[in-house]
C-alpha cells in the first residue's frame, strides 16, 4: 500500500549468489528500534525493496494507512486521528529533508553506498545510484576484486565526493574502496535509530542527520 518498488537491476546483474536460510529471511530492518552496531545485515534482496523508510512521505502513507486500520479494528477513533497527526508531522520532515538536501548541485547528486537500499530515497529526493559497493545486499558478502575496480574507476570517473556507509558497520572491503577511490566515506543511519546523543535517537531525527550528512559530503 506504500507503492514499492523493485531492488534496482544493477542488484541482479553481478552474479552474486544470496544467502537464503530462514534466519535470513525471517531478518528484516526496523527503524523502530537500535540495532547491534556489530550486526551486518544478511537478508536476501531480491523482490521488492523493504527500506521505504527512507522516503518520508511514504512513511506518513503508512501512518495514515496504520491508524485507519487499527479504528476500522477496534472501533477506536484515536488511532485513526494519531495516524493522520502523524501523517502531516511526516510531510512537513519530508519538506525539512527537501530544504537541506536543496543546495546539491545536480552534478553531484549520485549516490554510491555500501549495498542496495537506497532507492526510495534516490527516487524521492532526486538522486541517482551510480553504484554499491557489495551488489549482492548483504554486508557479509564478497563482491569479486574485479566488481571492486570497476565501481573505483566509476567512482574516479564521476568525481563522486563521498560514498556512503551504515551505521551496522563500516567493512573493510568499503574503506578500501575509498581509499583507492580517494574520496571520503560518510557513515548514514539505514537500518536503525542511533543511540542517545547520536542524533539520530528518533526517526525524524535520523532522517533529518541523514539530509545533513549527505548535503555536507556532496554539496
């Protein structure tokens, strides 16, 4: 009911083999909560993406959808009138993240990160995903070294200013890309909430130090 889209192409096209157990697939990203900042992230991403999260109009929409159909459940009004505050209060961040992320030059408005899940927010806020780092979705996978040079020689060719990491861990393999790379590597809160003083203690927080973050990189 919040439109979702399909994982990019560019995740299907490297060959990568996912992992597949049931501890994986029953894993999913919860914005609701502080995640192990050691804990890498092993959910398959095939199908649609699951990080509408970061678009926050999308958010409101669920927001709306959520309270209407606990009312329509319980016959509580308040969830449906919690859902619709909600649902504005998350308009008005989604034009909060607009006015910081405005200042981007177009030429520097492409996005590289550390694996797929940030194509609600390219979609949203007028990015393009120029590359991964680990095509396959998981953190834990190992994209070959040939995959690794080519995405450095994009990097290189496009002048990317930063690429993007999570907040679940920088990995080896994403700091020797931008070391090779020259350029700098910024850490972004995708999966969860950050700890107290980070920030990114509430979901508009997070959104908002996101925006910042990236405005700062590439603006």
């Amino acid at each position: 009911l919040v439109d979702p889209i399909p994982f990019a192409a560019e995740d299907d096209d490297h060959g990568h083999e996912e992992e597949a157990n049931a501890e994986d697939e029953d894993h999913a990203h919860d914005s609701d909560h502080t995640e192990d900042p050691n804990h890498a992230h092993t959910h398959s991403h095939s199908g649609d993406d699951p990080h509408f999260w970061l678009d926050a109009t999308r958010m409101g929409r669920a927001a709306h959808l959520i309270g209407e159909e606990l009312t329509a459940r319980t016959g509580t009004a308040d969830y449906a009138s919690c859902g619709a505050y909600l649902a504005h209060e998350l308009q008005l961040l989604d034009a909060q993240v607009r006015e910081i992320l405005e200042p981007i030059p177009t030429e520097n408005r492409k996005l590289v990160t550390d694996h797929a899940a940030w194509g609600y927010f390219t979609a949203a806020y007028d990015f393009e995903q120029v590359g991964v780092v680990i095509p396959g979705g998981s953190t834990e996978a190992e994209p070959s070294s040939a995959d690794l040079a080519r995405l450095v020689e994009t990097i290189r060719e496009i002048g990317v200013p930063a690429i993007f990491s999570n907040n679940a861990g920088t990995t080896r393999t994403i700091g020797s890309v931008a070391g090779d790379a020259g350029t700098t590597l910024v850490e972004l809160y995708e999966g969860s909430l950050g700890p107290a003083g980070s920030g990114a203690e509430t979901y508009q927080d997070m959104m908002l130090t996101n925006a910042r973050l990236i405005a700062d990189a590439l603006g």
